[in-house]
C-alpha cells in the first residue's frame, strides 16, 4: 500500500468512527418457568469477552415480573453468540430467545425446575445434610476451609473417582484416596504461598501455614461422609428470604492467573478496585470504569504476601501481611509506598494480622496518633507508632476453660480487630479457641476474656458497628455473635441460615444499619438486620464463590469483596467485586462507567 | 529476525528427544507433578521409573494413554487411590511429560 492511499484509508476509518457512533446496546428482557410464568430472583449472568472494557462480569436479577434490565449501556455488540446466561438454585435455563434490535435487546430465559440442585445447590448444602452434627461440622469446618470450598465440585468429582474404582474394600480405598488428598492439598498450598518466593530456590515446607494439623480427624469424616459419587442433592434452600431487587447488580473484575487474591477494596480517583495478593508481593490494581490493570510491587526485597486492606482515613490503602512483621500503606493515585518493619523492644517480631479500624471501615488509631494491630504470631495485640516506628505487644491472657482445649492450628491465633468510637479500646478475637476479649490502649489492660460455647466456633474477622456494638463472623459453628462492648454482654448468637457456610467475616454497613456476612462455603452474602434480628440473601453469580471480607464504599454505598480461591488445581473465580444491593439506600445508583470513589472529605 | 533464525537453526541441531526430556522434566514440577510422584520411590502415587518400567516398551501408543490419565485422572492399577485430575495440563503439556516418564525406561541414572 502506498503512502497516498494508506493516508485516504486512514481518513476514510476516521470519518466512519466519526460518523457512526459506536453501537451502545441496552440489554434487557425477562426470566421464565417453562409454562411462561415470570420467575423473581433468577441471576442473568454476561460474561464479556476478555478485551471488554470495564467488568468482565456483570449480573442483575429479575425482580417479581420476571424483568431485568443491566444498569449500564454495553459499547460492544451483543449477539446469539454472547455468553449471556440465566441461573437460579434448583434450576436450569432451557431456552434463550433474543429479540429487540442491536441497540435494544431484549433477552428471554426459560427456565426449568431441576430436582437434583447439583450444579445450584453450595458446597455447605451437603456439609448441613451428610454431617448435621453442629460439634463435628464446626471441628471440620475449621480444619478443611481456609483455601476453597469443602465438598466443592473437585472433591465431589475425586468421590466419584473413589466410588468408581469398585474396591474389594471401599472403606479402605476411601481412606487412604482422602487421606492422600489431604496430604496433595497440604503440597499444594505450600507451592501456592511459596509463589513469591519460590525463583529464590526456597524448599517447600508442606506443613506450613495451610497444613491440615488434625488430618487423621479429617480424614475419618472424609471417609465417613464423601463415600459415594456425590452427584446428586435436593430440597436445599436458602434458609432466609431472597433480597435481591432489579437494581441488584454484580460487576466482577477477572484477575490474571497466577494469584492469591485474599480482599479487596476500592479507592482512588479514577476508582480503581485494589486487591491483595498474597501468594506474592503486589497488589493489583485494576481501574473500575476501564478494567485496566496495573500491579503495584510492594517495595521490599522479601515477600510479605499482602493480606488484609484497610482504608485509611486520608484515601490511602493500609497493608497488612501474611504471618510477618510488615506494615505497608500505598497512595493509589501516585502509586508511592510507605513501609515499616515491626520489632519489639525486646528485638522480638510480630506477626500482623488486622489494623484496629473504626465503624466506617477505616483505620482508627488511637489519640496518639498509634495503629493497634492483631499479632497471630504471639498471640497478641500491639500498636506501632507511624511516626517513628515504635512497636510494642501485650500477650492475651489465656482463657481458663479453654487452656486445655487449644488443639485447632495449635494456638489462640489473634485474629480480628476493632477500635472503639473513643479510640480507648481495641477489641479481638481468638480463632483458634473460640474466644475474644478487649484491651485498653490507656490503662494497658485486658478486658475479658470472653469465651463462646464452642471451642470450634472460630471467631475470624469482626466488625464494629457506630453505637460499639461488635459483631464477630463464627466461621466454625456458621453464626454471627453480638456483643455489646459498652456493658460487656452478649446481646446474642445468630445462627446463620445455613450454619455450613463458613461465616470469613462480617461487615457493619453505617448507613443501612445492617451487618453483611461474607461466607467461604456458600455462594451468597448475608445480610443481618440487628433491629429485626432478620437475615436476608444475596445469591452471588457463581459456584466456588469463596468470598472474603466485604468493604462498603462510603461514597457509593456498594459492597467491594473479592474471591479468594487460594489453590490452583480449585477452579473457582479470580475475581475482584463490586455488588450494588440495590436497595436505594443511597441517593444515586452506582455505575462502573461514572465510578470516581471520591473520598467524602474531598 | 536474523536472530531468530538463528536461533531456529540452532535447536534444529539439537536431537528433539533432549529437548522434549528437558521441557517434560520441567513441566512435572511445574505443573505440581511432585505433590504426588517422585522419580524412584513410592509417593501419593508411583514412582515414575516404575511406570516407565512397565509400559515402556509401548512408548507410542502410551505416551497418549499417559497423556490422557494425567489430564482426566482417576483409578488405575497402582493401588486404592485415584489419580487426581489436571485439568490445567494441555493435552500437548501431558504428551511431553508423558514422553519424559517414558524415557526413564532403562534409565537408571539420577536425572534430577
């Protein structure tokens, strides 16, 4: 091509993009039962194609009629061929008829009833039927969920594999396949955690951090309960009514493979979703309106695997790491790191889990100006002072009833933390031994501790609500507790609508006034309303969800989570996202394509 | 371009059983083959000497029923437990690994 024509192509290219404008699509339409009767609560699910701007998910619900409609205009062109699909526990899409034009689509699903849910129903429908146990499942729940869903498709698929062998002995072939299971998984999360590291020729320890530490316990109730080919179940339901709406919408953002996303949030103008990667030394960002990417290093020269975020107050993002001393903030907008390395006076390290954060979700020091932290490592809380450094720890004091009884990863890990709205106390608690106490950061002294009924109870991430009310996520016994830190008393323990859920974390929502629960062994959010003591469902877009800790934009009022499937032959989602409940809660609806996150003080 | 084709030239020298030895041995660490398998004793699975040792002599047709197990998994003939699958391993991933196991045959040397 010469140079005269190459030049009037080039023009003629640019006059059309001028003159046609880019086909923007609406895309809406209807769910159905086969006899045409309009189905509410049904996910339409569109899966973009990978160079798609924006999210690579996005997912709305049919309200009472049966309609739906996707908040956002879609710039490419939706066609028969577009991975656009209907989905709902207990049923399966059968048809799909598309009608409208290229700008307006119109979508219709048909949907059947299917008796057996086992593509629909969660990994917890099974754990609530085969061990109803509430002690066992608690005892299981703690040992098997910390990297993916128990029994997910993978370990249903390995029964069938067992199942087909027809041993002479079944209950020996079950034993030793589950028992060498637990020992692949073991290599496994150790390969996975290693990932930062592992170019440096470091030796895999495959009994560290994930290992199952009670296998010969996990083991017996594999072989007890996983015994036949597991591909069929019935009758599950969601245990609490469905709160979805037609403004519920789900935008998941892909992240590349290799990683171990842990959680996300989102901050930044434009608003990017920032997620932890703890397999490595990053956190990936990724820009809400466009989908781009970008990886922002941690500036060390040793891995500290980012583990839990926190916003701070200023719009910058707090890093905490896995199991080391650590301590990073990043300035999302000018991608400039601050780090400090924690050691005690005594020369001694620490190992960080959470930052103490306020009702808000943001970081909360106390009046000096002094991050508290939890420390898994010694079983403790401390602070460190950002000005200089200056660290210091208290060890927790050991719960009496529970000194025998701290069996679980062979420690009273200190877990979550919160600070009070007068910054005088934090308060934690203790996954390993079902208990959490207070501290105060004034008097030095520990309040508590208080004990929960279960030594299983596995009390993971809390939360503190604006009156100083403390919710803990009790991902053993699948149930929420409340406690009412002001006079010391258990106000209650909810159980959750399916006590198999792994409750990871729960979330105090300041505006709704409501405490969302995001579950490793279910695929929905929970939402506990305090004021009715109701709970409420969000079903997620997909199976394998294995949701962390749930963020809540405090200018948009959206859920901000991701999932965190932490071992790769899992083959759940990689995703960051973000989940408007569609509730009207706040004034204006949120949309991916105007997403700038300003923080409320600008 | 130059460079490319030299270097193109220069593995075209190179006897192609070396090289798919090479990629097949760093596919099985790669690919997490270790979790479960070692090359002379018995792991979560069997040594891969020993699956060499008795299918080697059928090395075509088996390198595509090895290829085939490592990617489907499932129960065979080396005890109670079955393979798990791999449904991350490419089909031309698991001939190479396939073919290195195969290669072992006969070899007694310490290849790792």
């Amino acid at each position: 091509m010469n140079n005269k024509r190459l030049w009037l192509t080039t023009l003629a290219m640019t006059l059309a993009c001028h003159l046609v404008p880019a086909s923007a699509a609406t895309l809406s339409g209807h769910v159905l039962d086969t006899n045409g009767n309009p189905l509410p609560g049904m996910q339409v699910i569109y899966t973009r194609d990978a160079d798609a701007r924006g999210a690579s998910v996005v997912t709305v619900f049919s309200g009472t009629d049966g309609s739906f409609a996707f908040p956002e205009d879609f710039s490419e062109r939706i066609t028969s061929a577009s991975d656009i699909g209907a989905r709902g526990l207990g049923y399966e899409q059968v048809d799909r008829i598309q009608a409208g034009d290229r700008r307006a689509v119109d979508l219709t699903f048909v949907m059947q009833m299917k008796a057996n849910q086992v593509d629909t129903a969660p990994a917890s429908a099974w754990l609530t039927r085969r061990l109803p146990d509430r002690r066992e499942q608690a005892a299981f729940i703690m040992n098997c969920i910390d990297c993916h869903q128990v029994p997910g498709p993978e370990v249903r698929h390995y029964a069938a594999a067992i199942a087909d062998l027809h041993a002479a002995d079944p209950e020996q072939a079950l034993r030793q396949s589950w028992d060498s299971i637990v020992k692949y998984m073991n290599f496994l999360s150790a390969w996975e955690f290693s990932r930062g590291a592992r170019g440096e020729g470091v030796e895999l320890d495959t009994e560290a951090v994930y290992a199952v530490e009670n296998s010969a316990d996990v083991v017996n109730v594999m072989t007890a309960i996983f015994n036949d080919r597991m591909d069929h179940i019935s009758d599950y339901e969601w245990g609490a009514p469905v709160i979805t709406t037609p403004d519920t919408a789900v935008w998941e953002y892909a992240v590349p493979e290799p990683n171990n996303i842990r959680e996300a949030v989102m901050l930044g103008d434009p608003a990017r979703l920032l997620a932890a990667d703890v397999g490595a030394n990053r956190i990936v960002g990724i820009e809400v309106r466009t989908g781009r990417q970008r990886d922002y290093e941690v500036p060390t020269d040793y891995t500290i695997g980012p583990h839990s975020l926190h916003r701070g107050q200023d719009g910058t993002l707090w890093v905490t790491p896995l199991f080391n001393n650590t301590v990073a903030r990043l300035n999302p907008d000018s991608g400039e790191w601050e780090t400090w390395q924690l050691t005690t006076p005594e020369g001694g390290g620490v190992g960080i889990h959470d930052l103490s954060f306020s009702a808000d979700h943001e970081l909360l020091t106390d009046t000096r100006g002094r991050v508290w932290f939890s420390d898994i490592g010694n079983r403790a809380v401390g602070y460190f002072d950002p000005a200089d450094g200056e660290t210091r720890i208290w060890k927790t004091p050991v719960a009496e009833s529970r000194a025998n009884d701290v069996a679980l990863y062979g420690s009273a890990a200190v877990y979550g933390l919160v600070m009070t709205s007068d910054q005088k106390e934090v308060w934690y608690s203790q996954l390993g031994n079902g208990v959490f106490g207070g501290f105060n950061v004034e008097t030095e002294e520990f309040i508590g501790p208080f004990v929960l009924p279960d030594a299983n109870a596995g009390p993971r991430r809390i939360s503190i609500s604006d009156d100083d009310i403390m919710y803990l996520a009790l991902y053993g016994t699948g149930q929420i507790a409340e406690f009412d830190i002001k006079t010391r008393q258990m106000i209650a323990i909810h159980d959750l609508p399916d006590t198999a859920s792994a409750p990871y974390a729960v979330t105090w929502d300041p505006v709704r006034k409501v405490v969302w629960a995001a579950v490793s062994n279910n695929d929905v959010i929970y939402r506990f309303d305090p004021a009715t003591r109701e709970f409420g469902v969000l079903p997620l877009p997909r199976p394998q969800t294995f949701i962390r800790m749930i963020d809540i934009d405090p200018a948009t009022g959206v859920l901000v989570a991701s999932t965190a499937n932490i071992v790769e032959v899992v083959n759940g989602p990689r995703m960051a996202m973000i989940i408007d409940p569609g509730d009207g809660a706040y004034p204006e609806r949120f949309l991916t394509a105007t997403a700038t996150a300003p923080h409320p003080a600008d | 371009m130059k460079r490319t084709a030299y270097v193109l030239l220069l593995l075209s020298m190179l006897p192609v059983p070396v090289l798919a030895q090479d990629a097949g041995e760093s596919l099985v660490t790669s690919k997490m083959c270790y979790a479960c398998h070692q090359l002379d004793s018995v792991s979560l699975g069997p040594p891969w000497r020993a699956i060499a040792a008795r299918h080697g002599e059928r090395r075509e047709v088996m390198v595509e029923v090895l290829a085939g197990k490592i990617i489907r998994g499932g129960g065979g003939n080396w005890g109670l437990v079955p393979m798990v699958p791999n449904q991350r391993v490419s089909e031309a991933e698991a001939r190479t690994m396939a073919q290195w196991i195969l290669s072992l045959a006969g070899n007694t040397g310490n290849s790792r």
